[in-house]
C-alpha cells in the first residue's frame, strides 16, 4: 500500500472519490470548488492535496504549494483510525473539539451546519478506506 497522502495514494483517493456518488455526484449539485490538503499534526506543509471543480477531483498529488481552501491535519494514527472504521457526525464533532482533527484552514462551523457538505466530507472517510 502507498503511504498515506503520498502522490500515488491521492491518485487512488481521487479515482474512488470520483466514482462515489454520495461524494463526488453530491457535490456537484452544489457546484462545490475547492484545493484540499491533508496531512499530519505538527508539521508545516501538507503532504496530499485534491482539486476539486463542481464536485470531481480533477487533480490530485503531492502538495506543491497551491493556495487552499481546506487544509486537514491530524496524527498518522487518528487518521489511520478513522479510514479503516469511517467517521460519523459524532465522531466528527468530537475529533474536531478535542483537536484530533483540525482545521488548519477552511470553516468547520460553516462547513457541518450545511449538510450539502457535511454528508459528503463525512463519506469521504470512508472513501479514504478504499484506497
């Protein structure tokens, strides 16, 4: 398996997000565009990112400095955790509250009070368990 958020495990991550309807079809309805980084708590720079124009990753690799919209940090563990058993709306909040999950940019508060969005970054987790 590629190491996680490496370029070729993105390149897997945008070929399971594109074919997901509850994900990629979901937000195309709302013409969602966005460059999302993941990566790990505590270091300066991402490491996989997502480009996203009206819901479909249309490219994705390791992060090269692009400006974001999202940028989503977290320990290798939790992460790990959370792509092998998914992450609910529960947990989700409470990965967020107690810092396991941040924000190093983009809008939780906006983003869960929508649920245009809240269902797919939810499904999202589990896409990433197909990679």
């Amino acid at each position: 398996m590629a190491d996680l958020f490496s370029a070729e495990w993105m390149n897997r991550f945008e070929e399971e997000w594109n074919k997901e309807p509850e994900l990629a079809d979901a937000l195309a309805k709302i013409d969602f565009t966005s460059t999302i980084a993941y990566g790990f708590d505590g270091e300066e720079q991402p490491k996989g990112i997502l480009v996203v124009e009206g819901g479909r990753v249309v490219r994705s690799g390791s992060f090269a400095g692009e400006e974001l919209n999202w940028d989503l940090r977290a320990s290798q563990s939790n992460w790990e955790k959370w792509i092998a058993k998914g992450l609910g709306m529960m947990g989700l909040g409470m990965a967020y509250t107690s810092r396991k999950l941040k924000f190093q940019v983009g809008d939780y508060g906006a983003m869960v009070k929508d649920p245009r969005m809240a269902k797919p970054f939810i499904k999202s987790f589990s896409v990433m368990g197909r990679v």
